[in-house]
C-alpha cells in the first residue's frame, strides 16, 4: 500500500515538474516583456520543483503523517493544473502573435477573354500567351514558366513579354494575344483601376498554381532593431470584399500610410500617399513614373522600395491590413468615436448598395463596424445610389485619407482605455486573422513597453502625440502607356515632399527640429494647427505634354512646337475630306510627355491636295426634286445667297431685283414673287421670272429748299429723260434710278448698248453666270 502511494506522489510531481517546464519555456519566449518580473517568476517555478524533488526523495513517509502525505498531493496537482493552464494561455496569445507574421504566398493564374472557347493546350497551336518580361517576378514569370512547361505550352506557340501586368491586360482586350498570366487575385487587385472596371465580367481563369515562401526568401524581413529607436512602418490597406487576409504577394494598393514614430518623445507621424501619386516605380523597368497604386501589383518589396525611394527614408516594418477586419476589431472594442465631417452613404462590407447600404450622419458619432469601414471607403458621393442629403460635401482621395487616419486615431483612443480581458481573445482573433507583418515576435512584444507607457497615462490625452502630414500637389491627365488611355495622375509638388521629408526626419532623430519663433494669431480666428507640407505653396509642378495637332492648322502646330522645342516631321498626304493644311494624324498620343518622346520629333500628317476643277453643276430638268432645284425662301437674306444659289445649277433663270425704301437693313431682301418650294423646272416651264425686292434706305425731303430748286428740277428732270429705260446697276444706293424695266435674260445682255452693258457685265455675273438678271429701283 505504502508503495501504491509513492508511486502516484512520483507520478503527480513529475507531471508537475514537467508542467512546469512548459510554462517556464512559454514564460521565457515572451522576450523583452518585464524582463525582471519574467526572471523571477522562472526562478521561482524553478525553486518550487526543487522543493518537490526534495519532498520526493525524503524518507519522512509513515502512515502517521498520512495527512501530510495527502496534503502534498493536494499542492501538487494545483500547481500543475495552474501550470497547465498558464502555458496553454501564453502559448495561445504567442501563437496569435506569431500568426501575424505570415509566409508570403505567390499565385498565379493563366487567363483568357470568357468568349474564348475551351482548347485542349496538347494540341492548341499558333496561340499567343502574355508573360512578364521580369524573370525575378515569382508571380509574373517564374510560377508563370511552370505552368508552360506543365502544360507543355511553348510547343508551336508563342510567349509575348510585358513590362507590366496593365500593359498585358490591354493587349488581351484588343486581342493581340490569346492568354496572359496574372496573379491569381487579378480582379481585387485591378478592378480599381481606370480602364478594367470590368475586368471580372470579361476574363476568366483557365489553372492556378502557387508557391508559398518565407520573409527572407521574399526579401521582406523588417529591421532587427527592438522599437526602444524611432522606427518606421509602411501600414497597408487591402480593400477587399472577403473576410481574412490570406498573405498573397501581390494585391491592390488603394491604401497607403507611412507611420515614423519616436518612443522617446512619444511623437509620431502619419502620411497617407493618394494612390494617383505619379512617381517613379522601383519595379518598372528603368522605373519610370506611374501611379503608386500600380506598384502593389507586382508585390510589397517593389511598393516598400518606391516608397523609399520616393520618401528618402528606410522602411523599417510593413503591417498590411484587410480592411474587411476593421468590421469585426470596430465592434470588438465597442466601437470608435469619431466626428463626422459629411453625411454620406456607402456599400457595405461585401460592396453592396440597395437595403444594404450604410448611412453615417455628419457630426460626433460613435462608429460600430461597418460604418467605420463605410467611413474608410468613401471618396464618392454616390448620388445615383442615395438622396441628395447624403451626397453633399467634398468626396476625394485625399479626403478618404484623411478619413483613415481619423479611423486609426480613433482605434488607438480607444484602445488606450481598454480594459475589458475578456473581449481580449477576440480582438486577437480579429487581428490575426486580418494581418500580416515582417515584424518578428520579439520586434512586436518591444511594443508592450510602449503600451504599458500609453495606457498608465490614458488619462492625459497628450501623451501620444500625432502629427498629419499632407501631399500637396495637382490633377493631370498623362497618356499611359500600358493602359494605352489618358488617365488622371496626381503630381506632387517638389516643396511639400520635401517638408514632408523634413518633418519625418525630424521625428526619427537624423535631424535637428527648427523652432518656429514668431507666429500671428487671432482670437477672432482661433489657432489651426498646420498641417505640414500643405502648403501654400507658389507653384505646382506638372509635364509639359504633347497637345491635339489635329485640332490646329499647320503654321499654329508649327508656332506650338518651336515654343515647346519640339520638331516636326511633317508628310504631306491627299486627303479629298479635308482643307489643305490640315493635320489629321500625329504619331504620337494626346498627353504624351514631350521629355519621353523620342528625339523630340513629332511626325504629323498634312492633307495637301490638287487643285481639280471639275463641273458639278445640277441641270434641274433632269433632277427636278435635288433640293437645289427647289426655289427657297430669300426673305430676310440678301442678294449674295440667291446668287450663291443660282451657281449651283446649270439652267438659266429671269430674275429681277428692285428696291424699295423701308425701315429693314439696307440690303435686305423683303419679298419674293415665286413662292418658296417651286421648284427650278416649273419656274422654265411657265417662263416665271422671278422678282426680289430689296430694301433701301429712305430719302429725305429738305421742304425748306423745295420751292428754291423746283426751276433746277424741271431742268434735271428734262436732262434725265433720256436714261430713264436704261437697266440699273445693283449698287444698292438709295440714288439709284426708280424707274423699273422689263425683266431680261442673261441672253439678251447683248443686245444693250456697249456702255450700258460694261457698267452692268460685273453685276449680272457676280451671282452664277446662269440667271438673267434685271435690276432697278422703284
């Protein structure tokens, strides 16, 4: 019996010991959490097996010390069911941790127009399949050339490169290849972008493979350095539909936010970069400038090294959000307060509108889940989807994120008071499953003195200070290359990046911070705190951009081009469409930038044209219903236009002009004879002429010399007699004679008197040459 109990007090206390083991193991990876306290916890775990080994081995075991037999197995299993309990908790919350720092994932898809027809690829031939010209890229090439020779694709077919995956998605739509490789998770990443909205309705994906590989495999491994030194983190947004984050290389950018902190100061500062941001893209060959946002898709490192390159400072971590997660941490820590600049509605957090769409009120309101992520998205007013109370106010990018970081702050207020533990297992929950970090695990609990610090001082809000930073800049269309449209690009001002730049130095330490010793204030206006690198700044910066040629003549391009250093080609080319001197083609795009057009030559096509003279005249007996053969209305016209009309058929027609005073503008026709819409044929038929009167200017009667002149009048009158029946010129004066003759035709011009006829040849031929014309006045 006495060796019954023996054998289960050893059997307890090694189950102890062993337990204890665990715990001081879990205890001990916890590394740079209280260090002191951890030691003395480990050593007194340590002292407590001793003392049961001890207990063991000592010979003090009657049956007259059963009560004491019995209370040292009582103690025993205690501890080991604390112990038990202790490391399963810690190794939870490490393995919540350590989840955070997920292997990258790279996967790759080959995809075609959904109007191709399934093909068998072991006799599929003369194909043309996309592939990136990149060899390093894992998701563009490398996995890429795996399914090749899986499929056995290079066999009577052709591989065509690509700088990048737009330029390969525009020549699948125009159809100059047959099927491209894209990373699996093409639609998330490219459905943001200008040109394929609709890039989940038009392809589809034929096989996928993947490969899963670690940070330092993928170049992502963040800084050794604990976060006791300033340290920066590039915090990046996943704007997808679905729930979790599933680590894949490559994704879309519409988020970024660059984060420098110092511990020492408890200061921090936070810059969100607009996705349009035109700058230069590490992973472009010879990196030339894009939008920001393009550089996600070919994975974090090309992203982490433009920022860098673009910012002039190191990234030290990344922390990469899906910002579907932001639902369930919002409502994990009983949602944020957050003051409301706009009403406004928005989809959900599966983008949905209809009964599902989100409503936020402006003003101080407290945000559950999906009105922050709501909050988040927006950069529209989406007036075709709500009522015009919730469409007012300004909607950017730049305003969406200044939304974020309004998000962020408000998270971090939060959480700064937290103490409810039992909501603590699902926020890890929500965190771990929604994020990936290059940090290690000891790089994320040096967090826990920077936490302790903040929540001791919960109570004085200024103990973490944030500073927002802002990209000043403009809007201007550029003609991109691989989308092959004119899309709007954000171009950052030199000055702004620059005192962002500055500032960013300053919080990390490499720089001294300039006091500002003098500043204006007013009680009237309160006092703003700036927002550095907005500005006012003097000037934008923008390219100098190719115009439309097309939309000037030849001498305005020519002016154009001298001004702006650019030479012209020009080739001359007939076109009977066109004037002569007129550009109709240029070979390069509208918005092209001048530095990157070759040898700074523009060729353009002019139309230069022979002179033909041809009869196109219109006999209108034969096509009697042409619409020129159709008498028009000449009311309120003038004589130019009945005789632009007659020139344009063959016939000839009697047409006779008078002149009569009225109130009309001098010139202007008042009647006609033939009624609009008689036609040319029944005008020759009838031997109609046609009679215009034409309006001239009143004369004025002078009754005081009347009685004077009445002798001279009689005289002049007696003078004149003899040119009364002779035909007027149609000078339009109001001193021509008032007389009318018989209307004649263009065939009796001579029978005239030759000085009748020479002074009246210019005006009986100015209208066609093919209408008989008499004219007087009245």
């Amino acid at each position: 019996m006495k060796n019954k109990k023996l054998i289960l007090s050893w059997f307890i206390s090694i189950i102890c010991i062993v337990s204890s083991g665990f715990l001081i193991h879990s205890i001990y990876k916890f590394n740079r959490i209280e260090d002191g306290i951890r030691y003395l916890i480990m050593g007194i775990l340590i002292l407590i097996d001793l003392v049961i080994i001890l207990k063991l081995f000592s010979k003090c075991r009657s049956s007259k010390k059963k009560k004491k037999y019995l209370l040292f197995n009582v103690l025993v299993i205690l501890l080991t069911i604390i112990y038990i309990c202790g490391f399963t908790v810690l190794n939870k919350v490490y393995s919540y941790v350590s989840s955070f720092n997920k292997t990258v994932t790279y996967s790759t898809s080959l995809v075609t127009l959904k109007e191709t027809k399934d093909v068998d690829f072991i006799i599929l031939e003369n194909a043309k399949f996309g592939i990136l010209s990149d060899t390093s890229s894992q998701d563009g090439y490398v996995l890429a050339q795996e399914i090749i020779k899986k499929e056995g694709l290079t066999k009577n077919n052709e591989l065509v490169s690509f700088d990048t995956y737009q330029s390969m998605i525009t020549a699948l739509y125009q159809k100059e290849v047959d099927y491209i490789f894209l990373p699996t998770d093409y639609v998330s990443i490219f459905s943001t972008s200008e040109g394929f909205e609709d890039i989940g309705a038009r392809l589809r994906t034929i096989t996928t493979t993947e490969k899963e590989a670690s940070k330092e495999e993928a170049d992502l491994l963040g800084s050794s350095a604990d976060v006791s030194k300033p340290f920066t983190i590039l915090l990046i947004g996943i704007d997808s539909a679905k729930d979790g984050l599933k680590q894949a290389d490559s994704f879309n950018g519409d988020s970024l936010m660059v984060v420098t902190f110092n511990p020492t100061t408890m200061t921090a500062t936070m810059l969100s970069i607009p996705r349009d941001t035109y700058v230069p893209i590490a992973c472009f060959p010879g990196q030339y400038e894009n939008k920001i946002t393009h550089s996600a898709a070919r994975g974090t490192n090309c992203v982490i090294n433009t920022i860098q390159n673009f910012l002039d400072i190191k990234i030290d971590y990344y922390m990469k959000i899906n910002f579907t997660g932001l639902v369930d941490l919002v409502d994990a820590v009983g949602g944020i307060e957050v003051d409301v600049p706009y009403s406004f509605c928005e989809q959900n957090s599966k983008r949905e509108f209809g009964n599902s769409t989100i409503y936020v009120k402006k003003g101080l309101q407290t945000l559950n889940g999906e009105q922050a992520l709501a909050f988040s998205r927006n950069r529209k007013n989406n007036y075709q989807y709500c009522s015009k109370e919730w469409t007012q106010g300004n909607r950017s990018d730049f305003i969406r994120a200044n939304n974020q970081q309004t998000v962020v702050q408000a998270i971090v207020n939060k959480m700064k008071g937290f103490s409810d533990i039992s909501k603590l297992e699902k926020i890890l929950d929500v965190i771990a499953n929604n994020l990936d970090t290059n940090m290690s695990e000891d790089t994320i609990f040096s967090f826990y003195n920077i936490a302790k610090d903040v929540m001791m001082a919960s109570s004085n809000d200024e103990v973490l200070s944030i500073q927002k930073l802002y990209i000043a800049g403009t809007g201007q269309y550029i003609y991109d290359e691989n989308s092959r449209l004119q899309m709007w690009n954000y171009i950052p001002t030199t000055r702004s990046i620059n005192d962002v730049k500055n500032a960013m130095q300053v919080n990390l330490g490499k720089k001294e911070h300039t006091l500002i010793k003098t500043f204006s204030y007013s009680i009237n206006d309160g006092y703003e705190v700036k927002v550095i690198g907005k500005g006012p700044y003097p000037y934008f910066d923008t390219y100098d951009l190719l115009i439309d040629l097309t939309k000037k003549d030849l001498a305005s391009a020519q002016q154009w081009a001298l001004k702006n250093n650019i030479t012209l080609n020009v080739e001359y080319v007939e076109n009977s469409k066109y004037k002569n001197d007129t550009i109709i083609e240029q070979d390069y795009p509208v918005n092209k930038r001048l530095d990157l057009i070759g040898n700074s030559t523009v060729t353009i096509k002019v139309v230069k044209n022979e002179v033909k003279i041809e009869n196109t005249k219109i006999d209108c007996l034969e096509d009697v219903e042409n619409s020129v053969c159709i008498v028009p209305n000449f009311v309120s016209k003038t004589k130019s236009e009945v005789t632009s009309w007659g020139s344009k058929f063959s016939n000839i027609v009697n047409i006779y002009y008078e002149y009569k005073e009225s109130d009309l503008e001098v010139g202007t026709i008042i009647s006609q004879s033939v009624e609009e819409g008689t036609t040319v044929k029944d005008v020759l038929d009838k031997n109609t002429t046609i009679t215009i009167t034409i309006a001239k200017e009143k004369e004025i009667v002078d009754n005081d010399n009347n009685n004077e002149n009445n002798d001279n009048e009689v005289d002049d009158n007696n003078s004149n007699n003899s040119e009364e029946n002779k035909p007027s010129i149609d000078d339009g004066s109001e001193n021509a004679p008032t007389t009318p003759d018989k209307p004649e035709s263009s065939d009796s011009n001579n029978d005239k008197p030759d000085s009748e006829s020479d002074d009246n040849s210019d005006e009986n031929n100015t209208s066609s040459g093919n209408i008989g014309e008499s004219n007087n006045d009245n």
